[in-house]
C-alpha cells in the first residue's frame, strides 16, 4: 500500500481507501453484507481476480474487513466489514451524493447493476410526506430491476419485482436515476433530450386521489432554490445539480387509469 508520507488526516486515511476499486470493494460490502470472492468479483465489473485478492488483503490488514469460514451448505469464506469498516458508510454516502453531479452522462461502456439502481435512492432520498399513503414503485433501467418502497417517512429498497407497484418506471439508467434524484422531473424524463423513459401508472387505493404516484416518486429537490423544494414526495438529500440540466417541481398529473408515455 503506497502513501502519500504527509502527516494529515486526510492523506492518512487516502493512504488506506485511496486506491483504485478499494473503495468500491466496501460499497458492495454495505449494499450486500458478507460476501464471497466471487460474489464480490460480480459486483466489479472489470476488476482482475488478482488485484481484488491484492485489495482484499491490504483492507483486512487495514482492519477494515474480516474473513470467516462459513459452515454447510456455503463453506467457503465471506468477507465482512469490520465496525471500523462499516464507519466508511457515511462516507460513501456523502462522495455518492457529490458525485451525482456527474451522473448526466450515461457513457456506452459502463456497467450498470441492479444494486446500483436499488441504493440511490435509499441513500439519497427522504420520504416528504409521512403522512400521505404508502407507495411501491418498480425500477427497470437497463433491463436491471429494483423496488422502491416509500411511506412512514422512509425510504426503502430491494432488487426485483413488485408484485402489485402503484408506480412502475422504465428507461435508461440516466432517466431514472435523474428523475429519482431530483436532476429531472417526469416531463424532461419522458418527452425531452432523448431521456427515453416510459412512466406507467397504476391506479391503487392505497394512494389517495389528491397525490399523483408521478408526484410522489419525482418531486426529488435538490440544492436548488427553497421554489424547489415545495412538492409532496421523495426528497433529494442536497445534491449537486449536473450542469446543462434543469429539475422542475412540475411533474405530469396523470388522468385516472393506466397511462404508459415514451419519448419520440
């Protein structure tokens, strides 16, 4: 492990997390907890065998992860964060929700997982409106599926299907991840720049009438002005706005029933 040799607390903890994939290897330890060599090596996308052996090594050195040998019918070893590990996780947080800036453009050659889909918004995200009906909405983006369940002033989510969404949304991982987090709102998600995204509604009893699912699941302010931050719903948590793209509060009303729209 390389060092910076500077007495400073932030090269000092660079010195431990600095390196190119380590970082990311304790993402996919929060998202997934205890995992195997192979289950990591599937959550990294381009990352060789043997320097995530190489990293995995320099974090357990570090006191940042442990190992264990799980008994039958797994039997084989988990890698686990540490409690000193796990402290990384505020961290994470808080370089995500920076980054989302970046996340305008959705370049041909990344990767994308489900995982990735499901945490934005868990992490991101705050429920606005308590007191307003529960809401389940399905997430597809490039064919990755996630569940988004908001109500009680939480924000929950989970890889796969929901059985009975009052919301589903389709599109492109830009699409949705920008409509989520508050870069976009539902008309420029579905109807302009390409965005491609298809927004169908199921009408159920568990959202009352004066709330459009569109509404809850779009209105996602985030460091904007305080005009922004006046609707009902998900709430970015104080993220940076990517240049070249405007968020509205002004999200479509849907008329009662099915609707399904995408982008010409």
């Amino acid at each position: 492990m390389r060092s910076y040799g500077q007495y400073c607390s932030i090269a000092r903890a660079l010195d431990v997390v600095g390196d190119r994939w380590t970082l990311l290897i304790v993402r996919e330890l929060l998202l997934q907890g205890p995992c195997r060599f192979t289950d990591l090596k599937n959550g990294l996308p381009g990352i060789a065998a043997n320097l995530l052996s190489t990293r995995l090594k320099e974090l357990e050195d570090a006191g940042l992860i442990s190992r264990e040998h799980a008994p039958p019918p797994v039997a084989t070893v988990l890698y686990t964060l540490t409690e000193n590990g796990l402290r990384l996780e505020p961290v994470l947080k808080a370089l995500g929700l920076w980054g989302l800036q970046y996340m305008a453009v959705e370049r041909e050659a990344d990767a994308f997982q489900a995982r990735w889909l499901a945490y934005a918004p868990a992490w991101f995200t705050t429920d606005a409106d308590p007191d307003a009906a529960p809401a389940v909405i399905q997430l597809v983006a490039s064919g990755e599926q996630a569940v988004m369940e908001v109500g009680g002033g939480q924000v929950r989510t989970r890889i796969g299907r929901a059985a009975d969404p009052d919301l589903v949304l389709d599109g492109p991982p830009r699409a949705i991840l920008g409509l989520l987090t508050g870069v976009i709102d539902i008309d420029l998600a579905t109807c302009a720049n390409g965005y491609g995204m298809e927004s169908t509604v199921v009408p159920c009893s568990k959202l009352p009438p004066s709330t459009t699912p569109n509404t809850r699941a779009a209105s996602a302010p985030s460091s904007r002005p305080s005009a922004s931050r006046s609707c009902d719903g998900v709430h970015t948590k104080n993220a940076p706005s990517p240049p070249g793209l405007s968020a509205s509060c002004d999200a479509a009303n849907p008329p009662p029933g099915r609707r399904s729209s995408r982008a010409m």
